[in-house]
C-alpha cells in the first residue's frame, strides 16, 4: 500500500512525497486556493488520494470533492477549501537520434512516478548552445562526448551525475525500394560512385555528432576527399534519414537505431567499428537544475526497465543496471 514520506504544509502548499516499497513513487503538491487549512487525518489516504488524482489527471478538488473520493479510497481527511494538484515536471534535452526510444522510456519513468518529462530533441551541438545560452534544462543527454565535453569546461552540468549511457552504430542506408543492396565497406570504398548522379544525405559534419562520426570514418576509408562535394548536409541524424525517406538522395549515413524505426529506408552496409569512434550518449544533470526529482530520473535511466526498452530500439546499453 501507498505510504506518505513526508508532507509538509507551506504557505497554503502541501507537498506530498508518497513512496511504495521503500521507493518514492510520486512527487506531488496539493495547493489551496486561498491558503485554507489541510490537515490529514489518515496518511495512507493522504497517499491514495494523491496517486487517484495523477491516474486520472484529476487537476483540482474542492473539500466536498475530497471528503467523496476519500470516503471512495476509505480514508478520511479534515478540509476546508479546494486544492490543486501540481505535477513534478522535469525538462530534458536530449540528442535527436533519441526520439523514440527516450519517449517510451520516459512514459515509463512517468508512470512509475507521477512525474512529468518534457523532452527537447535536437543535435547535441544545437542543444549544448541552447544550455549555454541560459536554456531551462535539468537533464542533458548528448550524442557524444565532445558536447558534453563542452558544457562540462563551461560548468554547466554536475559532473557527479555524468555518465556513459547508451552506445550505437554507423550504417549505410537507401530508399526500401533502391535496387543498392549488401554492400561491402572497407578501405577504398567509394561511395561518390555508390551514389552515382545523386547526393549523399548526412548530418552537418562540422558541429553534429552524426557528421563528426560520418566524416571520421569517411577519412579513415579514403572516401573523403570524392564524397565531400556531393553531400547533403542536415541540420540532425533525424532530417538526414527523412532525406533518404523521401527519395531525395540515394544514399545517406544514419545511426543504426535510425534506420531501424524508419520502415521507408533500408541499411545497405555497417560501417566498420574502427572506421570511427565510437558512439556515445553520455547523460548528465545541468548544473543549473534545483529540482530534487532529476535523481530520480537519472537512477531510472540506469534502471532494467530502462535497458529493456534501450535495447528493443538497438541501443548498446554502457552502464550496469541498478535495479
């Protein structure tokens, strides 16, 4: 059952931690619409109520409104006024390849909690500028290290809740109806030719992760210097794939776990693990962050739920699962 750890009154706000098993379970505040007394006659129901209310999104309830529900729950409370729940919420910036395995990782995370995740997906260069610049984030989840790095040397994460996260590959990828099929990468490989009159999709290759990696292996394969001029640059490893989605370019460099989600392209080729460094998303607090809720957030990441789901969208999962 549901037990309350701790609730305090403040200024007409209650703030309501409730945990089960040992573990927080929500975070949430009950707050009076003109500081009228609250006070709980049964914790337990204190508990209850508050989970019914996040279940079913439930955003306010006047006195009446609580002493029914309560008596529904079977618990009891004394009131006068009405109360609004205010869910936790947390922000996150996290590099764009992440999409959708990050969005069902944190339906998960809010539903085991009750706490809000809103999600800002970009390249990592455009959101470690955006943190720079002042941007609201309380987690940062980077598509290597170099931007971490970054916001690291400016001081802008907590560097005790860093951590390499998930790893991934580089692939080749074609329109699902492009007769290029099972090729072979190794030193030598032209892909100016593989690409014949078209041009070759990639993500910028002198600020976004996805480039940075496309190009490093393109060098150390000798294809450089020939792909250079037919590339078509995008602004993230997202607007690459949807290049090739859309038939605009025969060929394009894409992340694995890309490629993998979109049923409009297919992967012609791997790229070798020597060919470029390896891939990265290391994940970290803003140093910026008040919110005592990102702990949660980053021990979930760290979770065997969260694993799970990494895996299922063919991420390599870096660190050892807590739970």
């Amino acid at each position: 059952m549901p037990q309350v750890r701790t609730s305090t009154l403040q200024n007409g706000v209650l703030v309501v931690v409730v945990e089960q098993h040992s573990l927080p379970i929500i975070t949430a505040r009950l707050i009076s619409d003109a500081g009228a007394m609250f006070e709980p006659a049964d914790k337990a129901g204190l508990a209850l109520l508050t989970a019914d209310m996040l279940r079913e999104g439930t955003g306010t309830l006047t006195g009446p409104d609580i002493a029914e529900r309560m008596d529904r729950l079977g618990a009891s409370f004394v009131t006068a006024g009405s109360f609004s729940l205010a869910q936790e919420q947390i922000t996150v910036f996290a590099a764009a390849s992440l999409k959708n395995a990050l969005d069902d990782v944190n339906a998960a995370f809010t539903k085991a909690t009750g706490i809000k995740v809103v999600t800002s997906y970009e390249a990592s260069s455009a959101l470690a500028k955006q943190i720079e610049a002042g941007a609201p984030a309380d987690v940062f989840i980077s598509a290597d290290l170099r931007w971490m790095d970054y916001v690291a040397e400016h001081k802008l994460i907590d560097p005790n809740t860093r951590a390499n996260l998930l790893g991934n590959k580089l692939v080749l990828i074609a329109p699902t109806d492009s007769k290029l099929a099972n090729v072979t990468i190794a030193d030598g490989f032209d892909l100016a030719k593989l690409a014949g009159d078209g041009r070759i999709a990639v993500a910028d290759v002198k600020a976004v992760p996805a480039g940075l990696y496309a190009k490093a292996a393109l060098e150390k394969l000798g294809a450089w210097a020939a792909a250079e001029p037919k590339l078509a640059q995008a602004e993230n490893v997202r607007a690459t794939l949807a290049f090739v989605a859309r038939g605009e370019t025969p060929v394009g460099i894409v992340y694995e776990t890309d490629a993998k989600i979109e049923p409009k392209v297919k992967i012609i080729a791997t790229f070798p693990d020597s060919s470029y460094p390896p891939v990265t998303y290391p994940v970290a607090a803003t140093s910026s962050t008040k919110k005592s809720v990102v702990g949660q957030y980053l021990n979930f990441l760290r979770s065997a739920a969260a694993k799970a789901v990494f895996e299922r969208y063919g991420f390599s999962y870096l660190i050892k699962p807590v739970s």
